[in-house]
DNA sequence: TTGTAGGCGTTATCAA
DNA sequence: TTGATAACGCCTACAA
C-alpha cells in the first residue's frame, strides 16, 4: 500500500538505514548516494510513516488539548487558536478532545486516550469549574505526560497561564468610579466558576476600597447568556431601583443589559453605564458600543505550548520536570460608549 | 519507562500473546487466566500503545480536521463541535489543523502530516475561496485517504456536505417581500467565497422572480464583519435613498447595519428592515432582535463525520471507494423584531 | 486454551 | 561513508 523506506532502499541500491540518514539529514553522506536516494524518494512519492518513527523515537511530537465551550461564546476559539499555531509553529501535531460538560469529572477516559497514543505534553484547556479540578493529583500526574492548565486557579507545583480576572474587573469598576458612578451594580458569571468569582472580587475590592456600597442587594448572578443577563439587570432594577451603572461578567450578559434598557426606554449611558467583559468581535458595534475589557486569549493559548515544550524538554534531559511556573496575563479595559 | 504487554505477560505468568487477546477481548480465553491477567494490568497500570498497534494494524483509528476562522466569527466552532462529538462517539482520535489563511493554497504541508501520521480520513472544513480547491484532483486524491469536504461546492466525484445558502437567502428575502418590502438591499460577503455568492444568487432569484428591482445600485459588498456591514449600509443608502430593507450575508454585518441606523436616528423595521445569516447566539438579543438564518452547523459537521467513516470502510472492503455524495442542508428563518 | 515465530516501518548501534 | 542487526510494542498465523 505505502512506500516503505526498503522500497527505496531497493530502487536506489543502497540499505535502508542509508535512505533514513537522507530523509533525517543525519551526518555526512556522500553527495552522489545522496542524490541518488532523494530521486528514488521523490519518483516513489515516499512519505515517512510517524507511527513507526513514533514507536522507536519514544516520542510522538504530538500536543494534546482538551478544550470546551467553543459554540457557546468566543474565549474558547481565540485561545484554541493560540494553542494551534504555537502548536504547529514548534512542528508538532495536535490531538484534539471536547469534554461534553465543563464541569465533567470522568476525565479518564480522555487522559487513557492520549497516553495511549503516547503524547508527549497536554494543554488542558477547560475552566476551573466547582471540583473539576480535583482530579489534578501529583499521583496522577506522575503518570502523565508534561501538562500545562489554562484558565485554571494557579496551585504550587503546576503550571498554569490564565488572565488576571480579578486585575481586570477592578480595572472596569475603577473606570466607573472615575465617571462618576457610585451605584455600581454586578452580573457575576456562575458562581462556581473560579474566573467569575475573581471578577467578583475584583469589583467587590474596588468598591470597597473606594469606600463605596458593595452590597449583595448590588449582586445578580447569571449564567453568561445574554438572556441570563437581561434577566439579571432587571432583578437588579428591582432589588436596587438607585443603581446607575452595571458591571457584567461578559459581553453576552451586557449585551442581554443592553437590550432590556432599551425596551424600558432607558438611555444609556445616562441613565446606566454598562460595562462587559471579554471584548468580543461584535463589542465595538452593540448599541451603545460596548465599554468591556479586552482579554489576550490567543496569547495566553501561545504561552501554554511554550510552557508544554519547555516542560518537554525538561523532563528529557531528566530534569525531575521544571520547575512549574504560573503566569496571569493583565487583560486591559475598552471604553467605548456604554460608559462614557 | 511505560509498562509494555511483555511486563504484564513477565508478572501474569502468560504469553504476551494472551495478554493481547485480554486487553481486545479475544476468542474465548479461561476465565481463570483471563482473571489473572487483568489483575496484572491493573497492578502495573498497563495501558496499550497505540502506535504500536496501528503500525500493525495499518490503522490509526484517528480522523483529521482542516479548519479555519475559529476566532473571526461563530460558524466554524459550531461545526468543529460536531465534528468533534461524531468522531469521538465513533471511537477514533482527532487530529487538528488550522490554515494560516482560508485561501491559502499551499495545503501540502498539512495533507503530508496527515499522510505521514497515517490518518484513516480526513474532513476539509474550509470555506471555499476563490481557487482554494483547485488543489482536489483525482491523481491527488488518490495518494489520500477519504476525504470529506464541508462548506465547498458540490462537484461530482466528492463527498460534500454543505449548507443550502441560496435557499436560505431566497426564504430570507422571500420573507421581506411577504412583509410588504420592494426595495431590498443586499449586503454580501466577499464574493470570492462560494457561500457568499450562493447568498447573493438566493437575493437576485428571488426578486427577479417576484418582478422586483435586483439591480447593481441595490447591492454592496461586505468582507463578513460589523465593520463591512456598516460601511455597507452607509454605501447603500447613498446609492439608493429609497431602499426599505437590507439582507445581509451574515448576522455581524447585520449588527453593523443596525448600529448606522441607530446612530442616524432611524427607525427598524419602520424605517428600514434588515435580516441576518447564521442565528449567532446573540442575534436574538440585539436591538432590536435580530430576524435571521439558522444553520445547523453542528449536524453539517456531524454528517460530514458520518460520511467519512462510511467512506473508510467501504475502502477497507475493498469497494474502490463507495459512490461519493453529497449532502444539503436547507436552513431555516428565524423572524424577530428587526423585520417584523 | 495457550504459546512461538515473524513482521509492521523506522532508527540506533556498531562494525566494516 | 555505508550496512547488517537488533530493537520499539503490538498483532496475525500457525502450532502445540
């Protein structure tokens, strides 16, 4: 069926191993034979077969990413295609795993599935979500490959790239502040997701720091859909008829704010500033424009595979695997004119 | 350093070949040994490798995926999704790989992965541009496993699946007509893209059809984002004063309309009607809600995925690839308040 | 029911 | 500079 390295060991008349230094450049080769083996190579149209490479080399060059929530909102694309250039930049290949559910705690079967193709590093790109995380034993671990975590609470002894949720809420609220607000009202994402509570706390922080009202009558919680959002401004209305601005947990759930000011003839910012969060494509053209935070997600995507290969690297060169390191990107704000 | 089917055999006091048949369920196997072994492969935490496997079974058991425009709008995570899901259910692994470029030409690099990872198929999932599938040829083809291409157009000789984008359109515009519109503009995507050009031939069918003005004057192009969308409308109404709706190819070019009109003070649909393409997620929450074309995205690529796997076991029986289809999907429309 | 021998396609070792 | 031989981990054919 395919090609095999004899078969072009046969046409050019030489042994095989003769025809591997050719397709690996390995050390000197005499010009002539040289040449006479990549003709063969190209008149047979051979292409190396990885699997069996794979198999001696004890290394795959493949990268594993778990990843989940592409069609729902746009983080989770914009950080996957950070993993794959990096991914394929640094000349890997990219096995690819959705989780059904988020929060699914049955991740075996996934993990069974890369070691069992032997790759040689994970990108476990999933939000922490209530105990989604507790699988993460050293035990476990040692019998894994390098993994490196996005969007995960960072924790002693693994790596971890995330945003800086907590700096970029504190940064919204503090815009807020600076325009006069001092009824700042929030939308949290759930609860049990670690990156909804930080933008909590960031606004929860600022507040208080600034002597101002962080009251729970000032919380709704949604669940990041715009109709969650629009649900949650108007029970906010109600709890709190004073507030003059909201700080939603993202752009979905502003823009959902968005649209029930609207049908209640409310003007915006005027009567209520509202600020998101994630600077989604479409931000800059909801009505009013959308003031929200922008978040680096294909570099933070970028940053894990770098922190994969350099953990790779370690580990073959029998480094007791690297030091694990952490690194929290500071998103930054957009004003635009739902708040200004 | 991984545990191989020699050590589980060492431990069990068996042959490495009854530990094989035990890990893949073979023939019949006394349950006493059976027993024995499983309580070895447990004890060592033996898992198979696959690579092994597949260089002997001549299968890889793994899929790949080409896809494109992950970060840039809400279509291709939604059918990556169901590409996903099916291939998973299926049993095999998916390998990934984005393009630098939708129109990218120099595709080779990436089949020549796939080939020397020795996929058993592969799903095309790139929108078709200008001549971005001129590299399909049969003499190409058939140094590949089975492919399946999404989102191009049908040609005979392939296995295609694809969304109905002219039906979609005409059931759009055919819509604005019932509300009473005559003068309707068009809003395209580059029309170097099939979709896009299914998209606009749906508008000009539909009006000629019903003795309605399709003329040039009434007919901009947009590059799919807000931006194009509201330079388009901006452009349109220039040309022509008297138009009393738009179509627009897709929903973020609609989102760019309706910012325009608002911020020229014009009332939708009073003044203007306009309708999307795709039913993003927060086409129902913009302002005012979005009246637009829901695609299945998610079972396109669910289907593709079926396809391909028909199509590698019928090349594994020997049918000299089973009759390649192709498959249509007609969307549907959604009516909000933005034309209603 | 179980085991032995051989091979899948590649690379490393070590000798020529 | 080249080549024979032995792995890598698994599975199939054929015996026992």
């Amino acid at each position: 069926m395919h090609v095999t390295l004899q078969d072009v060991a046969k046409l050019a008349g030489v042994s095989t191993k003769t025809v591997s230094r050719v397709v690996n450049n390995q050390s000197e080769i005499s010009q002539a034979t040289r040449r006479r083996v990549q003709a063969a190579i190209e008149q047979l149209g051979y292409r190396p077969n990885i699997l069996a490479r794979s198999l001696v080399n004890k290394r795959s060059d493949t990268l594993a990413v778990v990843a989940w929530g592409l069609e729902f909102y746009g983080g989770p694309p914009r950080v996957l295609v950070g993993i794959e250039q990096q991914i394929f930049e640094l000349g890997y290949s990219m096995l690819f795993s959705l989780l059904p559910r988020p929060d699914d705690t049955n991740i075996n079967p996934v993990l069974d599935a890369f070691v069992d193709r032997r790759v040689d590093g994970i990108v476990w790109a999933l939000p922490e979500i209530g105990d989604n995380h507790k699988w993460v034993k050293p035990e476990r671990l040692k019998s894994l490959p390098p993994i490196v975590f996005v969007s995960m609470e960072p924790r002693p002894g693994l790596s971890v790239v995330a945003i800086d949720n907590r700096a970029g809420a504190a940064q919204a609220v503090r815009h807020l502040i600076d325009q006069g607000r001092r009824k700042i009202g929030v939308i949290t994402g759930p609860t049990t997701w670690w990156e909804s509570r930080e933008r909590y706390e960031g606004w929860k922080d600022t507040l208080q720091c600034a002597g101002l009202d962080a009251s729970p009558s000032l919380v709704v919680e949604g669940d990041w859909s715009a109709a969650s959002g629009a649900q949650g401004i108007r029970q906010l209305l109600e709890q709190r008829p004073d507030i003059d601005s909201v700080f939603a947990g993202n752009d979905q759930m502003a823009l959902g704010a968005l649209g029930v000011m609207h049908s209640l003839g409310r003007n915006i910012p005027g009567d209520i500033a509202i600020v998101g969060f994630d600077d989604v494509p479409e931000a800059g053209f909801y009505w009013p424009p959308l003031t929200t935070v922008y978040q680096q997600l294909t570099e933070i995507g970028r940053i894990a595979v770098q922190m994969l290969h350099k953990l790779i690297k370690a580990r073959r060169q029998g480094q007791d695997d690297a030091e694990p390191s952490t690194i929290l990107l500071t998103p930054q704000l957009v004003v635009r004119a739902s708040s200004a």
